[in-house]
C-alpha cells in the first residue's frame, strides 16, 4: 500500500494505492488519526484500492469518530464497486461519508 498526502483548500486529502488489509491497516491508521489534531477535514481517495479487509474498516471507524470528537470531517471518495461492496455488506455505508 502507497499512502500520498495532499493539502487541500478544504484540508488534507489523502491518496491510498493497493490493498488495505491487516498488515497495511496500521501505516493508514497511524497516517490519519495524528491529521485529526490539525486538519478539520480529511478526506481519502480510494481510487486505486481495490480491497479492504475488516482491519481496515476499523480504521476507517476510527478516523470517522476521531473526525466527530474533533468537531471535523471525514469523507472518502472515488470508491472502486468491489470496495463499494464491501461498505454495503457491512453497513458502513450508513456510518461513513461518500463523495
């Protein structure tokens, strides 16, 4: 997994390429979560992702409630349909925030 950070006019947009499984789930987590403390809106393109493992949908909550303690934002886009899929399986679909 390759991890590019931007900044954004809106805040920080993160770039994920590859897979986001239990041994990749730790470099996201511990890339977004400390983007909290100075960023109000974070977002994650997950253009070139096309798998993510249940590790990685607990990052995912993670952020999302550190993004709500934080009176911030967090939004992922560009999701893939397989990636998509999995969101809609587990109900994430209704925790998180597409664009």
């Amino acid at each position: 997994m390759d991890i590019t950070k931007n900044s954004t006019s809106n805040g920080t947009e993160f770039v994920v390429k590859g897979r986001i499984d239990t041994v990749t789930a730790p470099d996201l987590q511990a890339a977004l979560l400390p983007e909290f403390q100075t960023a109000n809106t974070i977002t994650l393109n997950l253009a070139a992702v096309n798998y993510i493992s249940s590790a990685g949908l607990r990052v995912l909550l993670s952020a999302e409630k550190e993004a709500r303690k934080k009176g911030g934002k967090f939004v992922i886009t560009n999701v893939l349909p397989e990636v998509k899929e999995v969101f809609d399986m587990t109900g994430f679909n209704d925790i998180l925030t597409f664009e």
